[in-house]
C-alpha cells in the first residue's frame, strides 16, 4: 500500500508539474487517454475531453512562463482498494485558483488519471 501511495503522488505531481509548465507530454502522462474533465459551466455539467483540453494547454502561456507562483498542494489520497484511488488538490493559475478532483485506476502500465472534477475561484 505505501509503494501504491507513492505512485499516485507520483501521476498527481507530474500532472501539476505538467500543468505549472504547460507540458502536454507531461500531462498525457498522467491522464488515461479516454479521460474527461468535468466542471460547472452556466449551471451546466461542462464536459471536457482530455484531448481538447491538452490543446487548450499547447496555447496558452503556462504559468511558469508567467513566473506564476505555484500554490500545489495535495490535500488527501483515498486509496480505495488495489485499483482504486482517490486524490483531492489544489493548485492556481493566478488569478485562478482550482480544487481538483481526481479519480485514479491501476492500469497494466500503472497509476494514470481517469476523471478529474474541479472548482475555479478567481480571487486578486
């Protein structure tokens, strides 16, 4: 259980490091190719395939470009079971700061990211 503990911490920060620094190889790394990303738009489950959020990420000035201090940090890791896991976080693109939900699985090839929810709070 220890050993799966640090593997998930180890997705969970190659996906913040990839995200800091807008690396994409970084970020398909961590997340399963079929994976989404939900939030609330409008009132409205906004519904976001990791393929077109990774082109999002290819044009956008990443953080550390910025100089953007990062903020990271993991709050919990609920490790369900031997495939199962569980990750809360938080982490910004400032002015943006985002709560992070993220569902893992064990695949034959490791941990990877399957789902990730999330919050966005603006805040100067």
């Amino acid at each position: 259980m220890q050993s799966d503990l640090k593997a998930i911490e180890a997705v969970v920060w190659t996906y913040l490091d990839g995200l800091h620094e807008g690396d994409v190889t970084k970020l398909s790394s961590a997340f399963h190719e079929g994976s989404h990303l939900y939030s609330m738009q409008d009132g409205a489950v906004n519904d976001l395939p990791r393929d077109k959020w990774l082109e999002w990420v290819k044009t956008r000035p990443s953080a550390k470009s910025k100089n953007l201090q990062r903020t990271d940090r993991i709050i919990s890791i609920d490790l369900s079971g031997p495939e199962t896991a569980f990750v809360k976080l938080e982490c910004s693109i400032h002015p943006r700061y985002f709560t992070d939900y993220l569902n893992l699985l064990r695949l034959q090839d490791g941990w990877r990211i399957v789902s990730k929810t999330f919050r966005t709070d603006t805040r100067e």
